[in-house]
C-alpha cells in the first residue's frame, strides 16, 4: 500500500471509516481529515490531516496532499471548498453536491427530468416567521391537509422533517415550532404532500467517470422515527413487482446522467398502494440502505465508489438468488448518554460492523449487522440471528448504562 494512490475522506463518522477501510483492502492510501483522533474514521486510517471539514484552509491543506478526495457527508460547505482552489479534486463534482445538499433542489431536478414525486410547495425567500407561518395556513388548509415541512438543507436521519397528520390547530402549532427552529438556525423550510405510501424502497447506485452505471437490487427499507432500521432484500423476492425495480434502475440512471455524477449515490422511494413509485430523496454518496453489499456476495458499495473515481472497471452488483438484510444498531431509547458496548458473540451466517463510537445515546448509529444466505428459503433464520443479536446486544448495553449510572452515583455521594 506504501505505493498506492493518496486519497483523501472528508469526513471522520461511520461512512468515512468504511471507505478508509476499503481503500486499504484496494491499496489505496487514505487520508482522512478529522479533528478527533479518535474518530470512528481516524482509528482505522493511519494518515491524517487535522482540521475542520468547512474550514477553507484546512480542506486546503487536505486537498494538497492527496490525488482527489471523495465525501462522507453532502453538508459540506461548497463555498469553502470553491475557495480553496482545489475543488476539482473532489468527487462527486461540486456541481453535483450543491444540487443534492438542498433537497428542495432535489425537488427541482426531479421534476425537471420528469421523475415523479411529492407535490412540494416553496416558502417565500427571505419571510420572516410571521410570513412563514401565513404560508403554511394556505397551503395546508389552515392545518386540515396532511403535509410534510422539511429542512432545505442540513435534515438528516429524521432530523430537519416534521410529518403532519391535518389535525388543525396542533400541527399549526408545530409547524410554528418547526419554523421558528428554522429560522433560528438559518435554514430555508419548504412543504410537500404526505404520500400514503404502503412501503418505503431504496436503491444504490454507482456511476464511472466514463457515464456506465451500475444499481444493487432494490430493496424494503424500514424506518423508525425517520432513521433507517432495517433494509431486507431483493424486493422483487419480497412481494414487490419486477417493474419497479426497472423504474428505479431508470430514475438512478436519469439521475445520474442529469448531473453527471460520479461514484455512488442512493435513491429512496415511496411504494403507494395504488401502484405508484415516488422518489422521496437522493443522497449523493455511500448510503446506510447500502451496508448489506459489505456481505451480499458482491462488490460492496465502498469499493464501488473508490472504482468509480478511481476510473476502475466497476465490480459486480448482482446478488444472486438468496436473500440478504441489514440490522442497524441504534443507541436504545430512552437510554442516557453512556459509553457504547460492542456485541458480543455471534450468529451463524451474519457479519458485526461496529464505528467505534465512544458513545451512546437514543438513536445513534452504533453499527450494523448484516445477514446473508444463498438460500432464500433460509430467511427467516437469517432474520432471526440478526433480531436475537440486536436483541443481546440492547440488553447489554442496558445494563452498562445501569452500572455507569450506579458509579456516577456512588462518585457523587464520595465526594
């Protein structure tokens, strides 16, 4: 590896440790920019830069270092980038993460390509709360029809979204709230339609220098609270028809070629009970519905992406006919911060991902199991080994908090 490319992650979480763990198993150098050392990213990557992921001159001092540079994360501030003179080295494109860091820009592009999705409603520039929340009254029907106000920018794994059902005056009071933190922070809201949908489906896809594009198999994903908790597959094995998976395939392929992306990307989608496919986001990078291809018996999405921009052929993503599932483990509810425990033991014919992340706390992203069989009439044990392993796993982390709990109090009632 002392001979391989340089490439630098900018990002330190979960998703930059993967990739720093791929591209070491691909000879590839990577150089992570963090300012914890002991990140989930810096702890397996060897070479690093110290510094701030928004901060011009310390993307600069990153950039300089290295061949290119790919991202963990598209909230990335374009300007400091733009500025450090070097953003050509970053992929995918600028071009392509202003577009996808703004979802009411995902909007945009969708319905400029032609793609169908949610009926959105854009809040005037510039409102102040009181204009916002006039805005609000018109287009939900003085709170009577279901909408969905979301974050332009910066909304994450439920984060930044706010689900209302019509219930009148209560949702006009939480919009109000949603909109003053809104304001508060800088960030543009906008409105879409609810979509009563019967499943939520997801697709990853990836996409050479040279324009070929590649996408996994479709998949269920379900979320709790907005953040992904299980995704199982393929979906066409699951009860979901063959030709939404060919409508996906082809909105990633849209997608794609309208803003020229390179490396992996992830749609997510709304299945209606009426038979309709609505794409809901985009996400322009290695994607948490993407983690099964670690252990699907294919190339995986992170050495997918380094082939991408790499300008490597890309690797295989077929799974075959058996059948896989991903299992994220999320900090407990209800639990109060406490150092996270690691699972402990194992199940047959399923594989621990851990971050490393020092801590826990309701609803972090501690790690992932995945599962896989060639069989696919093996799925229910599959299943199982990852629920009586999440299941373990919650239980041990309970009793940690206790006892960390139980020390806090002893060390207060010492002192």
């Amino acid at each position: 590896m002392a001979d391989g490319p340089r490439w630098g992650i900018i990002g330190d979480g979960q998703l930059a440790r993967m990739l720093a763990i791929e591209a070491c198993a691909m000879g590839i150098r990577p150089v992570v920019l963090t300012s914890d050392p002991d990140s989930p990213a810096a702890q397996v990557s060897p070479l690093q830069v110290p510094g701030k992921l928004n901060n011009c001159d310390d993307l600069r001092t990153l950039l300089n270092q290295v061949d290119g540079a790919v991202i963990e994360s598209e909230f990335i501030d374009c300007d400091a980038l733009e500025a450090t003179g070097l953003a050509h080295k970053v992929f995918p494109a600028i071009t392509a993460i202003k577009v996808l860091q703004n979802k009411l820009q995902q909007k945009k592009l969708l319905r400029t390509i032609g793609l169908l999705t949610a009926d959105f409603y854009e809040a005037p520039k510039d409102a102040d709360s009181d204009a916002l929340r006039d805005w609000f009254r018109t287009i939900s029907d003085n709170g009577t029809k279901p909408i969905v106000l979301k974050f332009a920018t910066l909304g994450y794994d439920g984060k930044g979204v706010l689900v209302l059902d019509g219930q009148g005056s209560s949702d006009l009071a939480r919009a109000a709230n949603f909109i003053d933190l809104a304001q508060q922070r800088g960030i543009r809201v906008f409105a879409e339609d609810k979509i009563p949908f019967e499943k939520e489906l997801a697709m990853i896809a990836v996409r050479g220098r040279d324009g070929s594009v590649k996408t996994w198999p479709l998949v269920i994903s379900e979320q709790r609270q907005g953040i992904c908790e299980k995704v199982m597959g393929p979906a066409t094995r699951l009860g979901v028809r063959s030709n939404y998976e060919n409508q996906a395939r082809a909105a990633c392929e849209s997608i794609g070629a309208q803003i020229k992306i390179t490396g992996v990307y992830a749609l997510e989608f709304f299945l209606t009970g009426d038979g309709h496919l609505f794409v809901n986001e985009i996400a322009p990078r290695v994607h948490n519905s993407g983690h099964y291809t670690q252990d699907a018996g294919c190339a995986s999405q992170f050495q997918n992406h380094w082939r991408a921009v790499l300008s490597l052929p890309l690797g295989n993503t077929t799974t075959g006919p058996g059948f896989f599932a991903m299992q994220n483990l999320l900090g407990p509810p209800g639990s109060p911060t406490s150092e996270s425990v690691p699972p402990s033991g194992s199940q047959p014919a399923i594989t621990i991902h851990w971050y490393g992340k020092k801590t826990s706390s309701p609803g972090r992203k501690l790690g992932h199991v995945n599962g896989y069989t060639p069989d696919f009439q093996a799925r229910d044990e599959v299943l199982s080994a990852l629920q009586e392993t999440r299941r373990k796993w919650q239980e041990d982390q309970m009793h940690q908090n206790k006892a960390l709990m139980a020390q806090r109090g002893n060390d207060r009632d010492n002192n």
